[in-house]
C-alpha cells in the first residue's frame, strides 16, 4: 500500500463534495490512484481541491458507502480492491445521486430518520448519550453562527450512529448533505429557537427509551422541511 501526493495543479474549484469526487474518478481513470492506495488525509484534500474539511468528509461518506473506499483502521481511507473499471462506473453512479430531486430527498430523510430514532431510543449505550449531549451543547453554543447548520446535521449524524445500523448511518451521510445544499442556496437556514427545543425533547424521548415518543417528535421536527420540499416541487 503507497501512499499518493496530489498535486495541485489544474484542478476545479468548487463548494461541495462532488468536487472531491470527481477529482477523485480523474485521478483514478488517469492511474494517478490505484486500487490499494491510501488517499491523503483530509486536511491535504481539502487544501488541494479548494473545499472544506466538511465537504471532504461528506464525499468519503458517500465513497466508502459505495465500496469504492474503506476506511481501515489508523490507516485512513483506502481505494477498494476493484478493477478500474468497475470503480469509475461506480464513481459515475455516486456524482448522478446529485441529480435527485429535492422532494425525493427530503421524504427519504423522513423516513429513514424517524425510524432512525426509534432505534436509537432502543438501542443507545452510555457513550451514545455522551456523544447526543455534545452534539446538542456545541448546537446551543453555535446557534447564533453560520457553524449553526453543520452542528444541527452532528446532532442527528448521532442519533443515527446510537441506532447502531450503519446501514441507516450510511444512507443519511449519502441525502443530508445534498439537502443542505438547497438549504444554503435558498437560504432557509435562519435560526429557529424551536430547533433546539425540539432537540430537546428528542434527547430526552431517547434518554427515556420512548421509541414512539421519539419518533413522533422526529416526525413533526421534519415536517416543515416536507412540506417546504412539496411547495417548491409544485413550482
């Protein structure tokens, strides 16, 4: 296993993760990445490519969700064992998820997510509820910033990882940040004091181990978000 430098010449700036991986598929269909290569660490991506942190991770989530990546345990991210290829046609199927349409991406959030919760309010352990009470201190604490929406997202990257299905985990890593990005764009992410009220109460419903209680907060927490995605599809 090697490890690759990139290089930072030629390359698109952009402000999402399909930057990332369509710098990525590049790299790999010209023989710069090969299957077994370690990918560079995130810092270095993010610099290269012209992206944030953020936007980094979100494409590994996507990459590693798909196979074309593993992540292998204090040795970062590595490109999955297939022949070349087969990783570009896949690559190719990961940057076409960006052309699903906003509505459709909201009603499988609602769904995954309330039954997402369900589990978690089944399932949590001590550090689960560590890492839930974190979340939302670092939401509180960031309310009045424009970090505000990214610790919103952590909040519920948590309770998907206290469900303790990765499956669950994976697909929300796959949606959220794509619906995030029409957020921006439309600019609906004015701070809401309900937000944090309603966290809340999810943290408490799964504290509780109220699996229902939880769900039907998760439920009218998404509402509003539903029925914004079925206004703009009707336009």
């Amino acid at each position: 296993m090697k490890d690759i430098t990139l290089q930072s010449e030629n390359i698109k700036y952009g402000k999402n993760e399909e930057v990332v991986i369509s710098k990525i598929k590049e790299m790999i269909s010209n023989g710069i990445l090969k299957p077994g290569d370690r990918l560079p660490a995130e810092r270095k991506m993010a610099l290269d490519f012209g992206v944030g942190r953020a936007q980094v991770r979100e494409a590994l989530h996507k990459l590693e969700f798909y196979g074309i990546i593993k992540t292998l345990p204090q040795s970062g991210s590595v490109i999955n064992g297939l022949d070349i290829n087969t990783l570009d046609g896949l690559i190719g199927d990961v940057l076409n998820l960006q052309d699903y349409d906003f509505y459709s991406l909201v009603e499988s959030r609602f769904i995954l997510e309330v039954n997402t919760i369900r589990l978690c309010a089944e399932r949590w352990n001590n550090e689960d509820i560590k890492n839930l009470e974190k979340a939302h201190e670092n939401l509180v604490q960031n309310f009045d910033t424009p970090d505000r929406v990214s610790h919103d997202f952590a909040f519920h990257r948590a309770i998907a990882e206290a469900s303790h299905n990765p499956v669950f985990k994976a697909m929300l890593m796959i949606i959220i940040p794509d619906i995030l990005s029409v957020y921006q764009k439309d600019r609906i992410c004015a701070p809401n004091p309900l937000v944090i009220s309603e966290h809340e109460e999810m943290l408490n419903a799964i504290k509780d181990r109220d699996a229902d209680r939880a769900a039907a907060i998760m439920a009218k927490h998404l509402q509003g978000v539903v029925d914004f995605a079925k206004l703009k599809l009707a336009k």
